[in-house]
C-alpha cells in the first residue's frame, strides 16, 4: 500500500515529501548540490470567498450564497461510496495515473522546452472543487510551486487563495536577511510585516523578494505571480489583503492552519528580524468567473 510520504534523490536535488497533515504535499529537509537549502515548504489553506456569503441564519434551507471556505488536502485516500454523498460531496485523494500506475503522490519527470522537471503532485477531491497541488523541480534549482482548482459550490464568482509556507534554510536557518529588489532599488525589509507586491511595482515591474544568509550568501529568490485579468491572476482583496507575510521562525507557528474561514492571516507579535530565521507566507490570488463554468 502506498505511504503517505517518502525520500527521493533526483540529480542535484535529495529530500523528503509527504503530505502531513492539513499542509498538503509538503517538502521537508531539502537539499541541492549537497547544500541545505529547505526546512518545510508547504501549503496549509486555500482560502475561498464568493462574492455572496452562505446565510444560513437568516435562509437556513438554501443560504443564499457559498462559504466562505478553508480548502485543505489531507492524506485521506478514496473509500468506497465517498463519492455519492449529496450533501458535503467527496473530500478524499484521487489517484492519479503516473509512470504506468495509479498512485496518490505522482513522481514524474517532464521535459518542457529545454529543461529537464521533476513533478510531485496530489490530486484532492474537496466537496463541489477538484484541487492539484504539485512541486517542480529542475536542474538550475528553480522550484515552482502550483495549484490548480476547478469546481462551483454556487453558481456564483468567486476567489480562490493559496496560502504557501515558505521555509527555507539556505545553509543554516539562523542568520536570514530579506529584501524586495525593485527596478531600481534593493529595499531592506527589517521587520516582521505584511507586504503588498503592488506597493514595490516600478515602471510596470513586478519586484522579486529575496532572502538572503547574510553568512554564505545562498539566496531563494521569490517571484511574485505576474497579474493578467484574462487568465484570473489577481491582487490582494478585502477578504485576503496580503501578497507576503514574513515572519521570524517560531516553533509555535509551524502548524495547522489555525483560523476560521472569515479570518485572515494574522499574528499578534512583530519583531525587528534581521539576521533571524526567517519564513515568508506567499498568498496567490485567483479569481473564477462563474460564467467560465465549472470546468474551467
């Protein structure tokens, strides 16, 4: 029977995966060309909001509107009759097809363009949405991070919210700077905060976020999502404001999603954090047009 997490060594890169939790597929102890570059990325929500709230206490047969929702992949895979429930709907893993069998954590190697990939995915069923959430890896050390949902609760618009962990060593954990790279500047960002990526925008550039250790100077560099209207890829909204949370490395912190849906992201300490461990949340934004039908 196939387990929840595992190791894999694929050219430059060696590292553990699993999906623990409520965090989704998550990527734990990585390490590239023999150097630790990851302590745990992963994906603990996505945060869903339609342009109508459920009413359930002024309509409680129909409630007028969906959600909102905290979507979470889990390791739960499909037991029989899972899929008839007319109420909630499914909320298991499917499996998918790879490399010539069924599996629940996909492994498999692309080629797109020139380079050379390595894709871990999970497929989740959660209620009216089917999720994928997948890691790619090349041989440059780029990582891309995805999620792919597609579903309508109610026929109704509405967004859809990843909201990443990133946990990164970069050699040690304990000596992290970040800054904001702009077209023209490299702004220092010495305190926990909240971060807009609008705000830095130059000469329609969008900013690149890098962390840095200020000892070896290994770097994670972070590009932001290019917006596009046509494809759904948005800002920040009123329900979910924020592109980048960052915060100092706290034991207390490192665990399941701890909000209700209504709430966002928030923490009650912000400290001055130059030269700490540090970890940046990155919140995506997406935006599906009911009329675009489910399938889209």
């Amino acid at each position: 029977m196939e387990t929840s997490n595992g190791h894999l060594k694929w050219r430059d890169w060696f590292f553990d995966y699993g999906v623990f939790g409520s965090e989704g597929l998550c990527i734990v102890d990585g390490y590239f060309k023999g150097r630790r570059m990851v302590n745990k990325l992963s994906l603990p929500v996505v945060r869903v909001k339609y342009v109508q709230d459920e009413d359930l206490e002024h309509n409680p047969l129909f409630g007028n509107g969906c959600g909102p929702y905290n979507d979470q992949i889990t390791w739960d895979p499909v037991n029989f009759g899972e899929n008839l429930n007319p109420i909630s709907g499914p909320h298991h893993l499917v499996p998918i097809k790879c490399a010539g069998a069924d599996r629940y954590i996909c492994r498999e190697e692309l080629t797109i363009g020139a380079d050379i990939w390595l894709r871990l995915s999970v497929y989740a069923r959660i209620g009216a949405y089917h999720v994928q959430q997948s890691w790619m890896f090349n041989e440059s050390g780029e990582i891309r991070p995805r999620i792919f949902s597609k579903g309508l609760s109610c026929d109704l618009d509405h967004w859809h919210h990843p909201y990443w962990r990133f946990d990164f060593d970069l050699d040690s954990p304990d000596n992290h700077r970040f800054n904001v790279l702009t077209s023209t500047a490299l702004v220092p960002i010495a305190n926990e905060d909240r971060l807009i990526t609008s705000t830095f925008t130059t000469e329609g550039q969008t900013p690149t976020y890098v962390l840095q250790n200020l000892g070896s100077q290994s770097v994670a560099l972070i590009d932001p999502a290019i917006l596009s209207d046509e494809d759904g890829i948005v800002g920040p909204t009123e329900f979910s404001s924020l592109d980048i949370y960052l915060r100092k490395f706290r034991p207390e912190e490192d665990r399941a999603w701890p909000h209700p849906p209504d709430q966002d992201i928030s923490f009650g300490i912000h400290e001055p954090c130059d030269a700490s461990n540090l970890v940046v949340w990155y919140i995506g934004h997406l935006f599906h047009r009911a009329s675009e039908g489910k399938d889209h």
